[in-house]
C-alpha cells in the first residue's frame, strides 16, 4: 500500500511540473528552495533572474 501511495505522489509531482506555466513552477521553486539555491540550481549568478522567470519578464535559457 506504501508503495502505490509513494508512486502516486511522484506522478503528481511529474504531472505538476510538466503541465505548471513556467513562470508559476519557478515562483512555487522560489517559495519551496529560496531564490538563492534556485539560482544556484539554474547556474546564474543572481537571484534578480528567478525574480524576473517567475514574473514571465524573461526567458529562461
């Protein structure tokens, strides 16, 4: 029974963070991690662009 209930709560996560608008999956990152480790996590060097990802005011990549 554990099992399942484990493999349901991966499948929720998979399917929130593939159907979650990018702007929304990176504010809900920011609230969950910090914008620091979720900085750190995308490989730049401010937190000015989580901010500016999570606002839909720039592209990630």
């Amino acid at each position: 029974m554990a099992v399942i209930q484990e493999r349901q709560a991966d499948l929720e996560a998979h399917r929130f963070a593939t159907t979650t608008p990018t702007p929304a999956l990176v504010a809900f990152l920011r609230e969950t991690l910090t914008p620091r480790l979720v900085a750190f996590i995308a490989g730049v060097t401010e937190t000015r662009a989580t901010r500016q990802w999570a606002e839909g005011e720039r592209d990630i990549g």
